[in-house]
C-alpha cells in the first residue's frame, strides 16, 4: 500500500496537473484503522473542500448492494438464488426464457442472463438524467417483448438492465420499495447514515458537485426504476464502513450473506476476471474484489484485498473517461500501474478535410461504449455531433470519411458498418450501435 503522502501526490496531480476531477476523496482501511486523504473543494469556487463525509453519486458501485441485498434474502429464506426471477413478477410480465430455462436471481447477480446491459425502449427525454423517465411499464414492455439470443447462463455480459430488474424484484419480494429495503437490511444495520437515494437535507449540504469531462456542471441522476443498478449516493466514510463488515473489522448480523457472495464464481470475458455475486474479482497477483461506478458527473470505485483487510474507496466529481479505476487497482495492488502524464497529454494537432454531409447519415445513432455510457451521434446540417451520457453535445470533424476528431479533447472516433471506436487515452472503446 502507497504512504499517505504518495496516495496525496497521486490525487492532486489527477486533479491540478492532468485536471480530471474537481476533487478526489480517497479513503483506506487497514488492520490499523482508517485513513481519508483528500483534494479539492466541493464545487468550483466552493470554499468547502471535500472529506470524508463529501456525498458522491457512487453509480454501478449500488449493485454490490443490491447483491449483498440478494444474500441476505437467500439466508433469511426469503428466495433462493436459484428461484425464477419470474415469479416475484406481476403475471402480466412475460419474462423470457430460452431452452426450457428461466432467467434466475444468481444469472441477474452474475450479468450472464443474457439480458442485454441497456433495453431498447430506453430513450431518455433528457440525455443529462437518463434514467429520470424510464418506467416500470416500460421496463415491463421491454422484458416481454424481449427474445434472448443465447442460453441463460453461458455468457458474461454487464447488464444495468439486470441489476435493475434484481433490486426491483428483491423489493417486490419484500413489499416495500426499494430504498427501504436497502435502509432496513444493510445501511440502517451498519450505521450508514449517508448513503441513501433520496438525499436527507444534510447530505444535499454535503453533496459534491457533478462535472462532465469538460469540468462543466452537469445534472444530477435520478435512477427511480432501475435503482438497485446505479441510484445511491454515499460517503468516502459510509463505504469504508461497508467494507469494514466485508473485511470482519465489524461484527454484523449480514456476515453469512458476505460470506455467501464470494462462493458463487462465474467466467468474465477476461481471463484475470471472475464475478461472484455483485463483485468483480481480479485474479491475478490477487484475488481482488472490487466494482467501479459512474454516472453523469461521478466516478467511484470500491475495493478490497481479504489477504491483507485492506479496503480502498475513491470518489471523484467528475465523469471523465480515465476514471479513477486505475488509482483504485493501484491501491490495492502496487504491481498495477497508475495512468501516466501521456494518457491526460493535450490533443495533438489533427487536419479536418471537407467530405459530404451526406456521408453522416450513416453514422447517426446511439452506440453503447459501456455501462452508463452511451455515445450518442447526431447530425444538424452538414455538422456531425457526438454525446455522450451526461455530458454536453460536442461537434467532430472529419480527418478521413470514416475517421472524425474532437477539438476539445483528445479523442477520436472511428466508424466502420454498424459500430465504431472510441480512440482516448491509449485505449480502443468499441460499441455496436444500438438498434
């Protein structure tokens, strides 16, 4: 583990020299105890610099919770991993199936029901809170009309559709919503007192605010129907609590149901990754447990060596591709490289050619690069224009008919039949354009 004095260096040069955030918390746990180190204000011009009690939108981080939610129910008797999730629907919803199998609870906590990571009636009226209108009508609508196109079980994909729909059936499964569910089981139990959905007035006081990856204030999200995949807020201090019980520096009544999520272990599309049930664990030189978060002006990531008890929170205000994965990783594995100077490196000069307008009618759509990442390309006139979730409308331009650039940031896009990449920060992002 880096001193306290290096993990400061690390965040202030994220924040004042390659300016990827406004402010990163980052905490830590150890068997000597915790330690929060911090950098920046709350808000651009806030007096108020971030602690260990700043609120953060914490994003896909939520579907440990809601997993952990799931154990929990498996150990009160309440379901069982291996029950339909189905039946804790309405009649009316026809849940697809495939093979003579049904999609269960460990295929949603897993992400290989073969539910697709987005439905394809999710079409937000305000592209800077997504998820604001997405119904439980429309999510029902979409699971009845869906067609699997491959067996339960047989493959990993991340679906925030899937960890939507586990929190909203566990919540059904309970009869209340799904806040409360959260609250009665596991914040509640562990003393968390500032994490939540609905912000309590004083965490609203504490809320750090959010910025796309220009540094621009952007909106808020608001997850109602697929909450259990992306909706909670939380504290540097509040997660280290949480990981205090996974790591058994707190004793709680929710100890089987930790132990239980690390027993279920299936393949990733990674050779060095597994999931168990809401975690990710990397494999190599590990294993570590963790899971990473984003919404449209956040990024999180939570994680933990049980080798070592050792448990790492960042926290960032600021949705920029990079993320803070990679100070996270490092944290708990030294042998794991932090980004360097080259990845934040300023655009390099890049010539824009003249090519008919006609061409990007093409290229318009909506192009799924990750969970809660949707690139969205436009055309006005004989101008293309690329958004991404949560973040502003940007125009590219043209370098070769199938090449376009940003000159806002270093970033370009490549578009090639029904796909394309995302080229940033030494990394190729392909997506496959949603239907």
């Amino acid at each position: 583990m880096p001193s306290n004095a290096e993990i400061q260096k690390i965040i202030n040069q994220r924040v004042d020299d390659f300016h990827q955030s406004v402010g990163i918390v980052v905490g830590v746990l150890t068997p000597e105890g915790r330690t929060i180190i911090d950098h920046g204000p709350l808000a651009k011009g806030d007096t108020r610099q971030m602690n260990g009690d700043t609120v953060f939108e914490i994003g896909s981080v939520s579907k440990v919770f809601t997993s952990l939610l799931l154990a929990d129910m498996v150990q009160r008797k309440e379901v069982a991993l291996t029950d339909p999730v189905a039946k804790y629907l309405p009649d009316t919803v026809k849940l697809p199936g495939r093979g003579g199998k049904q999609i269960t609870f460990v295929d949603l906590a897993t992400h290989t029901s073969g539910l697709p990571r987005m439905p394809n009636n999710f079409k937000p009226a305000d592209p800077s809170n997504p998820y604001a209108d997405y119904t439980v009508p429309q999510m029902y609508e979409f699971l009845s009309g869906y067609q699997l196109t491959r067996d339960i079980g047989e493959k990993y994909e991340y679906s925030n559709l899937g960890g939507g729909l586990l929190g909203h059936a566990l919540a059904r499964r309970a009869g209340v919503d799904y806040e409360t569910l959260l609250h009665d089981r596991i914040t509640g139990p562990l003393g968390m007192k500032d994490t939540a959905i609905k912000l309590s007035m004083g965490m609203q006081m504490r809320l750090a605010t959010g910025y796309n990856a220009q540094l621009n204030r952007t909106s808020n999200w608001d997850i109602p129907t697929l909450a259990g995949a992306g909706g909670i807020r939380s504290t540097a201090n509040d997660l280290l609590t949480f990981l205090a019980a996974f790591l058994g520096y707190t004793k709680t009544p929710l100890a089987p149901a930790i132990a239980a999520m690390l027993e279920t272990r299936r393949p990733t599309d990674l050779p060095t990754m597994e999931i168990t049930l809401g975690w990710h664990v990397a494999t190599k030189n590990g294993p570590f447990i963790w899971h990473n978060g984003g919404t449209g002006g956040y990024r999180s990531f939570i994680g933990y060596d049980p080798k070592t008890r050792t448990g790492v929170v960042v926290l960032a205000n600021a949705f920029t591709v990079a993320g803070v994965d990679d100070i996270g990783m490092h944290l708990l594995n030294p042998k794991a490289q932090l980004l360097g100077a080259a990845a934040f490196a300023p655009p390099k000069e890049r010539k824009e050619i003249k090519v008919d307008p006609a061409l990007f009618d093409k290229y318009t759509g909506r192009y799924e690069l990750a969970p809660n990442f949707i690139l969205t390309v436009t055309r006005e006139g004989d101008h293309l224009f690329a958004q991404a979730t949560g973040q502003p409308k940007v125009e590219i331009f043209p370098e070769t008919e199938k090449d376009f650039f940003y000159k806002v940031v270093d970033a370009q896009i490549t578009f090639e039949n029904d796909h394309l990449t995302l080229h940033q920060m030494g990394r190729n992002m392909p997506a496959k354009r949603l239907p």
